[in-house]
C-alpha cells in the first residue's frame, strides 16, 4: 500500500484555520460563507494549495524512499501541485508537523489548535460517510455538501481519506456554540446531509449520539434487517435495558422508542 496510515486530501479552509482566525482571511460576518476569491487568498497567505494530501510512509530507508517517490511523481501530476517534507515546513504551527506527530502515535493538541480560534466558542461536528474508494463518488460527494452549506450559510470544512478499501468523507460543521441561530443551523445543515447521502447509498461510518438514531434509520436493508438483529442481541444479553439503551440507535424492548429516540426532525 502506497498511501499508508489514513492519508488525507483536505480543503483549504482546514488547513488556513489552523494557522490563523477566520477574522484574517475575511471581513464577511459568520452567516457570509468565504468566497472562492477568499480561499484562493487564504491557500496564498499559507502557501498551501486548495486542496492539501498530508500522509506518511514507514519502514526501513529504501522502502520509505520508494514510497515517497512513488508518491510524488503520481501527486505532481496534478497541475500546480507542489511537494513537501517536514524539513521544508519550518513555519509556526505546521499542520504538516502537527500531522506528522499523530502519525507517529504521539499525542498532540496542535492538531486541533483551528478550534482555538476560527471563530468566537469554537466548535465542530462531524459528518462522516463511507463509500468506495473513486474519484466521481469523492468530487460527487464534495459538490452535494458544498452546496448544502450554502443554504446554511456556514463555512465548509471538509478532509477525504483514504483506507484499505474505502473513502472515509469526514465534513466538519465549525459553530460559535454560544450563537443559538448557528446550533439551530448546524443540526438542520447535519441532517439534511444524513438524508442526502443516504439517498445516495452512502452511510456514516460514526456520529454524534444526537444523531445516532436517524444515522441507524438509513442502515434500511430488508426492513432494517441490520437493526432487528442487534435489538435481538441487545435484549438477548441485556433483557432490562440497563447498558446504555438507545447507543447507536439500539433500544431496548422495555423502552417506549418514540419517547426517546432523536429522529430527523429533531433540531432543539
């Protein structure tokens, strides 16, 4: 495998909020999504591109070498492009540097330092769906959730990566949590992704236990065949419903689940 240890392709508004607040790449309000004019300026003022593949290569000296060249030549192909080692990132807070830690299992803040500081109470959630590794499903993908952030008027954060066999699509939802227009936005911007994909056959891989319910309700196949079976386990092991009923949309049967459950149109 060439691309080893969860390598990922992230947009630019990642990358430029871990370097620097959102108030240094536009003077647009939060409800105001940057323009393209904006993120072409912010991938300058990084001297990073718009899209930016941060991924490691490990083994003995020749075998690391090999990868990387492999790496590159197929990388460089993309018109613009340009190629990096951690030498050559000698800047404050590199997100290359700050990767490179997590990859070598070393635990680091710096990762997370865009939630310090892109916006006032920073914070995120995750939309993560799962498909096949392919180009049109991924640009497919991107176009689909660009979209919807512009109807909820926020930011778009998003990161492809790429596994053994599958495309992980991890889309952040960056929020001033104290702004309680943004939460209302932010939860019905997540759901309507949850529904769009699902269309699409694409489910999440995980999800916020706000969501968990409407995210198990696309897991549909042969009349939630999927979910049937784990509520026969969940019952079978745990008949009074005492482990953490609901987790992942599992309840138990002593549970009245339209109580309960958050589903879909549920936005507080």
């Amino acid at each position: 495998m060439i691309l080893q240890n969860a390598a990922s392709l992230r947009h630019i508004a990642l990358d430029a909020s871990h370097y620097h607040p959102r108030s240094e790449y536009t003077a647009s309000p939060l409800d105001v999504p940057m323009t393209e004019e904006e993120l072409d300026a912010a991938a300058k003022k990084v001297n990073l591109g718009r899209w930016v593949y941060i991924g490691a290569v490990y083994g003995p000296e020749p075998v690391r070498k090999a990868l990387l060249e492999v790496t590159k030549k197929e990388m460089c192909k993309v018109p613009g492009s340009r190629f990096f080692h951690l030498e050559d990132r000698t800047e404050p807070h590199s997100t290359l540097h700050a990767r490179a830690e997590t990859m070598k299992g070393v635990p680091t803040w710096d990762e997370l330092r865009w939630l310090k500081h892109w916006v006032p109470n920073c914070t995120f959630l995750s939309f993560s769906p799962i498909s096949k590794v392919d180009g049109k499903v991924a640009m497919r993908q991107y176009e689909m959730a660009k979209e919807r952030f512009r109807e909820a008027k926020l930011d778009f954060f998003g990161i492809f990566s790429i596994g053994m066999r599958e495309m992980h699509n991890v889309v952040c939802v960056v929020y001033n949590r104290e702004d309680a227009d943004m939460r209302r936005r932010v939860q019905w911007l997540i759901r309507t992704l949850i529904r769009d994909y699902a269309a699409n056959g694409w489910g999440e891989f995980r999800t916020h236990i706000g969501l968990m319910d409407q995210v198990a309700d696309t897991y549909d196949f042969n009349d939630h065949a999927l979910r049937r079976l784990n509520e026969s386990i969940k019952d079978a092991l745990d008949p009074n419903g005492i482990l953490a009923p609901g987790k992942s949309g599992i309840w138990p049967k002593g549970y009245d689940k339209t109580k309960w459950a958050l589903g879909e149109d549920y936005i507080k």
